[in-house]
C-alpha cells in the first residue's frame, strides 16, 4: 500500500521523461497566497512577528511558517537563494528571481479589503501586473551597470526561467466564507477561477516565460480554520477528521486546474507545463501523520484553545500585558517538527519538507515538454 500511494501523490507529471538531460534554472518568478509568500504581505501590511521563523531563520522572515516554505526547498534544490519578495524593498536581491505571492492572495480579484475579509487585494492579475513592469524596467536599470549588475536578473534569465504557481486555495474559502454552497462555488466560481488562471499563464508565455510548475491546491477540509468558520454536522467529517465536501470542492478545482494544463499545452506550442499534485502530499499527511513521523495533523503547534488550538481571534504570536510584562497566549509548541499545521491555516516547515520531497523529482525534468 504504501508503494502505491508513493507514486499516486508523487507528482502527475505529464512531461516527466528519464531520457531527458536534468534541467537548469538560473532564476524562478513565484506567484501565488502564503503557501509560497516570503514577506510579500508583511512588506506591505506589517511583518509577520515572532515565532513565525523560529526553527530556521530564527526570527521573522516574511513566512507564514515556522520556518522554511515549499518555494524555498525549491529553490534550494536548484541551487538558488530564497526568493525576495518583490513588494520587500529592504535588504532585497532579484538577481535570480522575484516571488510575487502575498499571504490571502486570490487568483480571481475580491470586492474587499484586507481588514473586511483577510483576502489580499494582490489577486493574480495584480501578481501579473507586477510582474511584467519588475521585467521592463529591471532591464532598463540594469543597463546602468555597476551594483544594478548584481542585484537584477540578466535577460535570458526570463526565458530560461522557472515559472512557479501555488494559488487557489483563498479563492475556494472566499466561497465558503461567503456563505455560498459547496456546489455553488464548484459549478459557478471554479470555472471563471480557473479561466482567470490560464489567462494569466498565456501572459507570462506572451512575455517569454516557456517553463511552468503549476501546483494543485491542498485539502482545505483539514484546516482548522475553515472548520472553525461554520457550525459543521458529525456527517461532515470523513474518518480522519477532515471536512469531505470542503476536500471534494478543493479536487474538483484540481481537476479544472489540471485540464486547464492539458488546454495551456496545446495551445503555448514551445511551453513545458508541469502539473504537480500537492494534493495527495498533503493528504498523505493529515491521513497517516505518525506514520511519517508527526504527533499533530489536525492540530495547531502555535496558537490558543479549542479543538485545534486554533482561535481566529488568538493567532500565533498573540501577546498580552500582565504586570507590566508582555506574554504569549497565542505560544508555538515544543516541537513544531512533530506538527503538521504551524497555525490553524499553514504548514509546518516539517510538513513543508516532507511535501517537497514528494514532488522534488520532477523539477529534473521541469524544462521538458511533454
């Protein structure tokens, strides 16, 4: 059993091929919400404070995390810094790349706020908008010479380039949290969603982007947070805890987004567009935690109270005042590298590691078409 569920999630890469040479990116462009976010939203709204980054960076890093993302796994493994935050003015290096992820990103743009929803107003259109003017104008600047050399990408680099893509997720929870049905989301929003996506996709092909890793989106039914937002019926939960019709909502989106693919390939003749099915990773993980080695699934390291330790009034990091001395009540546990959920909402950087080697082989053959 545990062979064949190795090579279910293991990728659903239709352009892997062992006869191939390895690929090589000298740069990756990432758009995407918080699975991906490496100080996007904390540029523009204020950091992410401690003990977000506590097991790696030792102190706040822009993630949502404890410590490393997936995004930075990748870019490790190809032999790349971690990628900047384009929004993050400070202490910044583009010369391999940009990530244009913020934490509540939606691929289709939210008549909202940030404050009125917790949905970032950086939809994927806005990611591409930024995109194409980071690749006019840090050409321009780097004709300039000097530092500008070191500190922005060469040309080729767009063409040669890896073009990540993990977003969706905020896009389903909208839905949900709009009070809209499971099937109203799936049969009315998925495809606008999904069109939206393989508009922004052909854009970046228009502006010479060829090689694209498309993450599938995760089980939103297992996170604390969506479970908490609605008074749910013992019905609900399938036999691992998880919310059944939230997790059919998230595959059925999977499998638009994967068809999208299939469409994207005939029609972008010179693109290599890679599938990768996070899914079945993540699931992986909340299904059989202590078998790979986990204590929590369902549960929150860093948090307070509840089922879950999960409070969306206590977040992680949570402080109060009590005699004049500052404490946690939203307190991370002792050993987040036992935990699958860092926050009610997030993967751990444990759990980060453990999907990335699930999907790890294929970026050997990321630059190959099918």
């Amino acid at each position: 059993m545990k062979s064949i569920l190795s090579s279910l999630f293991a990728l659903s890469l239709l352009s892997l091929s062992s006869a191939h040479a390895q690929c090589h990116f000298p740069a990756i462009f990432n758009f995407g919400d918080s699975n991906s976010d490496t100080g996007g939203l904390s540029a523009a709204f204020g950091q992410a404070g401690p003990p977000h980054g506590s097991s790696f960076f030792g102190s706040p890093a822009g993630r949502y995390c404890d410590g490393r993302l997936v995004i930075d796994f990748i870019a490790e493994s190809l032999g790349l810094p971690y990628l900047s935050a384009f929004l993050d003015s400070v202490g910044s290096n583009f010369s391999h790349g940009a990530n244009f992820a913020t934490a509540g990103s939606p691929i289709r743009a939210l008549n909202s706020t940030l404050r009125q929803s917790g949905f970032s107003p950086f939809s994927l259109d806005v990611q591409f908008v930024q995109f194409s003017n980071f690749h006019n104008r840090s050409q321009a600047v780097r004709s300039r010479g000097g530092v500008h050399t070191t500190m922005l990408p060469e040309a080729d680099s767009f063409s040669q380039a890896l073009y990540t893509f993990d977003i969706g997720q905020n896009d389903l929870t909208a839905g949900y949290f709009a009070n809209k049905t499971v099937e109203q989301i799936g049969t009315v929003d998925v495809p606008e969603i999904i069109s939206q996506f393989k508009n922004a996709v052909t854009y970046i092909y228009a502006q010479g982007g060829r090689y694209f890793w498309i993450h599938s989106t995760g089980p939103i039914g297992c996170l604390a947070y969506v479970i908490e937002w609605f008074p749910l019926k013992a019905s609900d939960f399938d036999s691992h805890g998880c919310v059944s019709p939230l997790n059919h909502l998230a595959q059925q989106f999977n499998d638009a987004l994967k068809q999208a693919v299939i469409e994207l390939r005939a029609s972008l003749s010179e693109a290599a567009i890679t599938y990768v099915d996070v899914y079945s990773a993540k699931h992986e993980l909340f299904v059989h935690a202590q078998g790979h080695g986990f204590k929590r699934s369902l549960v929150a390291c860093c948090g307070h109270g509840g089922k879950y330790n999960y409070n969306k009034n206590i977040g992680c990091g949570k402080k109060v005042t009590v005699k004049g001395k500052e404490i946690y009540i939203g307190k991370p546990c002792d050993e987040p590298d036992k935990a699958v959920i860092w926050d009610g909402v997030h993967f751990t950087q444990a759990a980060n590691k453990f999907i990335f080697d699930k999907i790890a082989a294929g970026l050997r053959m990321a630059c190959h078409r099918q």
